[in-house]
C-alpha cells in the first residue's frame, strides 16, 4: 500500500476538523491492531482455544456450562494484553479530548488502551477485560491485579461466582452504553470510524446515526467496509499512520488563523 501523505486529507475535512466543536469517534479492534492486539476479521476470525473457536468460548452458553474455561481463556488473553501499550492513534484520540470542547469516544474494544491513552469516559460497548461481574448480586469489580490460576474467582462482595465483565457472543450490551452512545452521535459534527470491520450491530449502527443526523462520516481502515459508502471520506491507511497527521494539521491550521488575525 502507498504511504499517506498528509495531502490525502482534504481540504473540506481540514476545515471541519479546524473548526468542529463536537467529535465522536467509533473505534474498532483495527486501532489496537499497532500495539500487537490481534483483530477478529482479517486474520483473527478463525482463532481456537483449545479446539473451540473464538465464537464457541466466548459465548454465553459457556459461560453457563464451563465457566472454569471461560476464565482460563480469558486469563490467557489477560496475560497477552497485560504486556500491551497503546500506540500512535490511542495517544492521538486521547489528546483530542483537549483540542475539541466535546470529545465522545465509543469502542467496541474491551483491552481498556483507549485509557492506558489517558482517555476518560471511555463508551465500552462490550466491556473491559479488565473488570469481572458476580453472576450472582451483578456487582462490578478491578480484576487487572487478580492472579489466579484456575477455577473461578469469587465475588469480592457476595461471593458469588465472577465472571467476565464483557459481552458475549449471544448477550445484550451493557445497559445504557449504547443508547448514550447513540445519544453523542446524534449531536457531533463529525464522526471518525476507526479500525471497525462495521459488521457487528449494533456498534456499527452509531456512525449510520450520526450521518443520518448530519455529522460528516469519516473512515480510517487499510480496508473498505460495509460502511464506506455512507461515509463521506474513507483514509485508507494504519490508524496509528493516519489520526496523527491531524493534530500536526490543527496546530498548522490554528496557526494560520493566528496569524490572520495578528
Ligand atoms: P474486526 O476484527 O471485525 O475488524 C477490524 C478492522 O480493523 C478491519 O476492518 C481491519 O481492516 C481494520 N484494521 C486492521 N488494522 C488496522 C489498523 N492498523 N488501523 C486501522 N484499521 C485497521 O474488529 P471490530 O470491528 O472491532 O465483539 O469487531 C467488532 C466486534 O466483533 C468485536 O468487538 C467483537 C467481535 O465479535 C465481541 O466480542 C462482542
């Protein structure tokens, strides 16, 4: 693929960027792909644990009948992310939060980066890896510290049985996620969709919201997707490649109309 060059950009989006008040960004599997997270579609789709595919070990009927090997799973994934740092797109999506008076940030990821970033009031669509639930009395709990082994971690509160704090194939989403969610995508100006196959719904459906209520779409994926036709700008290229020459464009363009001001 041919390197991006900043002039790729052009000059109707350099002009919303400049003068956007209100930002959201959907994020997908593909911004954690630079740190070494691996994504679902396009190479991760056929992965197995012990035989069973990702679909199979994460889903709810496991969790019902094999819990044990959910979390021995899910320890093995702990144990990869652990090591994770977030990369160029992260950092930039998190420093956007002081460059726009409102900055929504939703993500289908549960690897927590977007924080290690520094971003705050992170919309985790799917949950995080790292909290657990008790599948008894629904209590949240910190599970990054908690070594263990195997079996099954009890509630810090009831003692019930904990389980991932992440949606499973087969599960509803968070209660409310979505719909505040879909809430900032009725008002941004402009959505970035970044790193997402769009296939799973209803993530994929806040960018469809946005643009129908008159946000200008923009894409950010080496590859096109379902969505890059109602998108009004598709940047094909790295996240980590791409979201940084912003910033370098907003500083240049505030510059500009400094000077014309002087
Ligand atoms: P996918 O794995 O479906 O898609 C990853 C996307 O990232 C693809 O479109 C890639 O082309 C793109 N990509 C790869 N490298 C990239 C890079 N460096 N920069 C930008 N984009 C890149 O991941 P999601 O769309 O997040 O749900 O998947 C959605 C959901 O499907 C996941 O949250 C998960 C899975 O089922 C649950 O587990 C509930």
């Amino acid at each position: 693929m041919q390197a991006f060059t900043k002039q790729f950009i052009s000059e109707e989006l350099r002009r919303r960027f400049s003068k956007a008040n209100n930002v959201l960004v959907l994020s997908g599997a593909g911004v954690s792909a630079e740190s070494g997270v691996p994504t679902f579609r396009g190479g991760g789709d056929s992965a197995v644990w012990k035989g069973m595919p990702f679909r199979v070990i994460s889903s709810a009927g496991m969790v019902e009948r094999e819990l044990p090997e959910v979390w021995e799973w899910f320890n093995y994934r702990r144990g990869r992310l652990a090591s994770l740092k977030p990369n160029a797109a992260h950092e930039t999506i998190a420093r956007w939060q002081d460059r726009f008076d409102t900055l929504g940030l939703v993500t289908q990821n549960i690897d927590g980066l977007h924080q290690a970033a520094g971003s705050r009031d992170v919309i985790e669509l799917h949950g995080s890896i790292w909290r657990a639930r008790c599948c008894d009395c629904n209590a949240r709990h910190n599970v990054r510290e908690l070594k263990f082994d195997n079996g099954v971690p009890g509630c810090f509160d009831c003692g019930g049985h904990l389980r991932p704090d992440v949606v499973l194939f087969g599960e509803m989403l968070p209660t409310g996620a979505f719909e505040l969610a879909a809430m900032k995508a009725e008002s941004c100006e402009l959505c970035f969709v970044v790193g997402t196959s769009a296939v799973v719904y209803p993530a994929a459906s806040i960018p469809e919201i946005a643009r129908a209520a008159g946000a200008y779409v923009v894409e950010v994926n080496p590859e096109r997707t379902p969505l890059s036709d109602l998108c009004d700008e598709v940047l094909m290229g790295k996240a980590g490649e791409i979201l940084p020459m912003f910033e370098t464009l907003s500083h240049k363009e505030a510059q500009k109309a400094q000077n014309n001001f002087a």
